[in-house]
C-alpha cells in the first residue's frame, strides 16, 4: 500500500489529505498557528472547584473555562505542582527534575478539594480540543510525544507499544530504554521505535527532555494564562506518526512549507526527505490529484460505495447512526443471504474510512442488512474489527446484536469534520430569486474594472467553475486576452472543481483573496 499527502496551503488555513493507493481516507483543516490544539500545554488558574463533579473549571486563555476531572490529575500532581512552585520562583534555567525528590502519588478515590483551590496556578495539557459549545478538556498528567518515544515526566513506568509483537524486540527496547531513561522520567515506546538502535533513541529521549525543561524555564515572570509549549502543527503531527516505508510522496504548494518540510523529515527520518515535492503546476493541488472530486463525493449524508449500494450518515447530539442500503444490487438474481453478506462487508471497508475521513467521534451505530447466518454474522464483525486497524484513533467495535446492529466507540478529541457539498443552486445562488447567468461575465468585468482603474491592480488571478474558466480562456482572442489588452494588466484564469457554478473569486499577485462571491 502506497501513501501521499497533499498538502495546500492557503492564506489563513492548512488542509492536509492522506491518501491510500490514491483514495482518501483522512483530511485535516487546521488555521495558520491554531491555539487550544490536542497535546499544547498551559498555564492556568483555576477559577471554580465544583464538588459535585469531583472537577474544576481552569482559565487557560479560552473563551470557556477548560474543564479537568480529579481523575485527570494524574497520580503524580503533587510532584507537577512542587516542580511548577520550584519554577516559577526562580528565574533563568528551571530546576532538575532528576535530581528532585517526588512526592507521594495523591489518592485515587479523593477530592479535587483536597488538591487544588481557587486562583491556584496550574500547569495543565489540553486532552480534548473546544467542541460545539464546550471549552477543552484537560489533563495534568502530562506527556511529551517524539516520534519513537514519548516521555512521562514524574514517573518511572516504561511501557512498549502492543503492536509490536516479537517478544525478543520488546525485551532488547525495555533494557536499551532502561539503560539511558533519566531519573523520574517515564518513558512510551512507539511502534515506529521497532528496531531503532540504541543512539537514535537515546538522542530523542535527551531532546524531549530538553524540550520539557527549556520551557519552564521563562516561567518565574509568566502572566496566567500562558502556552507553555505547544504540540507539532497538525502536518508536522501527521508526519510524525504516520511517515512510514509505504509513504511514496508528499506533495506541498508552498515553497515555505516545502523547505520547513523537508528540513523536519531530514531530522526525523533523513533516508526520506527525497519524497517531498513542490508542486507549482498551473491548476489547483487538489483538482491536480483528485481530492476535490473524492471530498465532494465522500463528504454528505448519502455515500455511494459499490455497485449501486451506498450509506446514509445522520448525526444527532447523542450519537452517530449509519444505515447500510443494498440499492441495485438487490436486482442481481442473488439470494438474500449472500447479497446481504456481500454488501456488508463492502460497507465495513467503506464506513471505517468514512470514521477516519470524517473524525467521526463518540457512538456509532451501524445498521448493517439483516442476515440470519450465525457465520456470516461473525465474518463481518471480524472484518470489521479487521478495517479499523488502520485507524489511529481509540476506539472499540461490539458484536452485531440480534437485530443487525453494530455498535463502535471512538476517541473524539477535536471537532468532526463536516463539509457541506450540497451546491447552490446555479440559477437563484439559493436565495428562490433568478439572476441572469447571461450577465456573468460582465459582471466579473465589472469588478475587473474596478481593480485595475480604482485599486491600481496590475496583476491578478480569477478562479472560477471549470466551465466558466474555459469559456473566458476560449479561441483567439480570447475574452481573458480581450480584458488583457483592453485594461492593460496580466490575468490568470484557474478553474477549480471546488467553486460552484457562478461562484468566482480574485486574488493579488501575493495570492491573498480580494473578493468571495
């Protein structure tokens, strides 16, 4: 299996695509320097204990009050906090946690009462990014990710990754860890650290705990709250963990990024900093690789998937329910049995790349075709469990019931990604009133015009509809050489599958948009 990232980057946002043998199967938005991501750690002040929950509300900058749990503390808090005290009364380099005695681990049935107080500060990791009206959730039993170890500060656990299997590795990983893992650090072997020699290693594991220091080290004159340190931005997380020997090419718009890229990819994995590339072709990096067409095939309540059978997703607050429809095949002269069992298990393959694609997050309920064979029951649940595999994120798959539902719980950490791509309608634009299509063009003109005689623009870029695009850029003249000689100015013209109909916009020579219609 190969895998691609393409990559796009825009003024005010980033949009990565995975793709898996040309298909996708994960896409990430992210705006430029986002702030409250998973994994970003902050100093805050707790402004409400609240007994009844055994929780408190923290300010770490946000609009809403993060929410932290007592069980989300962490054993160690008391040791966090002794260590944040130590830091923020002394200036310059923060205080050695090797050479720092631990305290007693807190109870774990007790009150959040007992350890915190109101306008204490807190150190604390976002563990759940902001969600429909709610603020992040929070941890304080922080941990510190690289791309084959993460560290634990104030613990003394070393734990090895499940999916690596040979027993023999997972021995040689825990005695080299043994060997080098400074005092009071706990340290997560990753799958990826799979025989990895001993230099590698301990060169990571001496980078992460620099990282970890270097940032309390500003602390002693810090206003609550503040981002103490932040977590990779989401391509350079992606990259972290996924870049494996099936990446062929990762395929970026930027020149900026490309280098920032490759320079990160050379110190990570350096044998691959050949599969970054820039891409500066004449049309959009997602219509040049495919990702327009699949986001506006795959994002939308119905999901066609195989010969005619498709998906209906519909979201609620509690939950997420997908209904499996068999469509046209249910003409192919089979019997019922095995039509069903074939539709379901094409299904399976499709609904856990939808899960991924979407960051579908909480409780899925799948309605799969109803089918009375015990064994064809089990075969789908395993396939099922089999698909998802692949998927990152946490998540557990139950039996079907014996009314053909399959139920799934997966980790929703950031909010689900939902792309609208129900068009407008090209007559009215949605508004029910008809607007003259024949006066497009003058009116693009129009707007043209006043660019160049008003705003003193020279050099531009329309981006519109593929069809629209064509026929400005049709015969000789054309009419885009026509508005070039007539206004004395240099006009791109790109068409993108991404724009509706009678949707067009211009951009500046810096690429900045001047207008969305």
């Amino acid at each position: 299996m190969s895998s691609e990232l393409v990559i796009d980057i825009t003024s005010n946002e980033i949009v990565i695509a995975l793709l898996e043998n040309k298909h996708l199967v994960e896409l990430n938005k992210e705006k430029r320097n986002p702030k409250f991501a998973v994994g970003d750690i902050y100093l805050g002040k707790v402004k409400r204990i609240i007994p009844g929950l055994n929780a408190a509300f923290v300010d770490v900058g946000y609009s809403r009050d993060a929410f932290l749990h007592y069980l989300d503390l962490g054993p160690q808090f008391r040791s966090l906090d002794k260590y944040l005290k130590s830091s923020l009364s002394k200036k310059g380099k923060a205080p050695s946690l090797q050479r720092m005695k631990l305290e007693p681990d807190i109870d774990k049935k007790g009150k959040i009462s007992n350890v915190l107080s109101s306008g204490q500060k807190i150190i604390v990791q976002i563990a759940k990014e902001p969600i429909s009206t709610k603020g992040p959730r929070l941890t304080s039993e922080i941990s510190i990710a690289g791309r084959n170890l993460v560290i634990i500060p104030f613990s003394e656990k070393i734990s090895i990754s499940q999916k690596i299997e040979s027993a023999d590795e997972r021995k040689r990983l825990k005695r080299l860890i043994k060997s080098i893992r400074p005092k009071n650090y706990g340290v997560i072997i990753r799958t990826v650290a799979e025989g990895k020699k001993v230099a590698t290693l301990d060169r990571e594991l001496r980078g992460l705990v620099k990282k970890w220091e270097a940032s309390f080290s500003q602390l002693s004159n810090a206003t609550v709250p503040k981002l103490v340190l932040s977590e990779l931005d989401r391509t350079s997380a992606l990259l972290r963990d996924l870049l494996n020997v099936s990446f062929s090419n990762i395929y970026v718009n930027d020149p900026t990024f490309y280098h920032e890229i490759k320079e990160y990819i050379g110190t990570i994995a350096p044998e691959k900093k050949g599969i970054v590339k820039l891409y500066n072709g004449p049309n959009p990096i997602f219509d040049q690789f495919g990702v327009s067409k699949q986001i506006k095939a795959l994002f939308g309540r119905t999901v066609s998937f195989k010969n005619g059978a498709y998906l209906i997703i519909e979201h609620t607050e509690a939950l997420h329910s997908i209904d499996v429809n068999s469509g046209n095949r249910s003409k192919l002269g089979e019997d019922q049995e095995t039509n069903a069992l074939k539709v379901n298990l094409a299904a399976a393959k499709e609904i856990a790349r939808q899960l991924r694609l979407r960051d579908i997050g909480g409780i899925i309920v799948v309605d799969f075709i109803d089918m009375n064979n015990q064994e064809n029951k089990q075969k789908l649940y395993e396939t099922m469990k089999e698909e998802m595999k692949a998927d990152r994120t946490k998540h557990n798959i139950l039996p079907l019931t014996k009314f053909g539902l399959l139920q799934i719980t997966r980790q929703r950490v950031r909010p689900e990604m939902n792309i609208q791509t129900v068009e407008k309608c090209p007559t009215c634009n949605g508004s029910g009133e008809v607007r003259p299509a024949i006066l497009l063009v003058d009116e693009i003109e129009n707007y043209l015009k006043f660019l160049v005689k008003d705003l003193g623009y020279r050099r531009l870029s329309l981006k519109t509809h593929p069809y629209i695009a064509g026929y400005l850029k049709f015969g000789f003249p054309s009419i885009r050489w026509k508005w070039q000689l007539k206004y004395k100015i240099w006009l791109k013209i790109k068409g993108s599958d991404a724009y509706d109909f009678l949707h067009y916009n211009f951009f500046s020579g810096s690429r900045e948009p001047i207008k969305e219609e």
